[in-house]
C-alpha cells in the first residue's frame, strides 16, 4: 500500500484485532506476514505509562534492497478500546486519521504521508516520530499495533514486505 496510497492507506491495517495488515490478498500478499530480513521497532513505550503523560515514540523500518517505506499504528487497552491520545510530530512526515467504530467508540491513527514515505531510500531504515499521551486515569494495559510496509518502488504490490509488531505499556506495575 505505500504505493498505491503513498501518502498512508486506509485506517485499519495495523493488524490489530479485527483488523488486517496490508498483507491482505489483492495487495502485499507476495511474502509471509514479518518475513525475510527486515526489521520494525517501536522506540520509547514505558514500561508503566503515568497517567496523562505525554511520551515521544519513534517508529522505524528496515529492509535490505526496498525502496519505499510506509507504517500505521494504533494504540488500544487489552479490551480493544482506543487509549491515550496520538498526536503528530513532524506534520511533513506522518499524519492522523480517525475511524468511528461500530461501538462508537473513535480509533486513532497515526501514519506516514508522501513525504514521508521516504521515496527512493535504499534499505532503510527509516523513522517516523509520533507522540502518544496516555489516558488520564488508568485503564490497564495499552497495546501499540504497528504495521510497516517495506516496498520496493516498482509500483505494484508484490515485491514489498509487511512487517507488524505489537507493544506493550503496563497501567500498574506488575511484580515479577
């Protein structure tokens, strides 16, 4: 999808659930879900966020050989439900959309634009900043979905990796 929607894809492709990732059929089906040599991380989530904290996360993707480079990512409690507020950082490279979820509740998205799809850089890895304030009381743990796409710029879906992840910020803090 960092092709055909360079500018980020629909929302709802951070494999959240109930949710696909952009290895979906009639897209970047080609490669196994989080295959080959490529890499996505997720920087900066606490291991116990503070209430109503503000935190600054970075995305990053690489892939050896790929050319262009997309991510989307959500931030949901373990009952699925949207946590804590994602807002931009960098407003060239990323921006938000806001899906109305058949409970009503409102999901937000953060992904990256045209510019920041980093068009024509070889292997990566790439970045996207984002900032994530967590809910003003606790709701238990927070779950980041991550999705990236590395892609290889030759303007048809096959030939790019997809790459999810999931990360995890505790509301207490859990004894080991």
């Amino acid at each position: 999808m960092a092709f055909r929607y360079g500018k980020g894809s629909k929302p709802e492709y951070t494999n959240a659930p109930g949710e696909a990732s952009c290895r979906v059929v009639d897209c970047h089906a080609q490669y196994e879900l989080n295959s080959g040599d490529g890499t996505i991380s997720l920087h900066g989530v606490p291991p116990v966020y503070q209430p109503g904290r503000r935190y600054l996360l970075t995305v990053s993707l690489a892939k050896p050989g790929q050319k262009r480079w997309g991510f989307q990512l959500t931030a949901l409690t373990d009952k699925h439900q949207p946590a804590g507020e994602i807002s931009l950082v960098d407003e060239n490279l990323t921006h938000l959309l806001t899906v109305t979820r058949p409970d009503s509740s409102r999901r937000q998205y953060i992904e990256h634009t045209a510019e920041g799809s980093y068009m024509g850089t070889k292997d990566g890895p790439v970045s996207w900043k984002l900032a994530w304030t967590a809910p003003g009381r606790q709701v238990g743990d927070v779950i980041f979905y991550t999705a990236g796409n590395a892609a290889n710029f030759n303007k048809k879906p096959w030939g790019d990796y997809i790459y999810t992840r999931v990360d995890t910020t505790h509301g207490v803090l859990r004894p080991d």
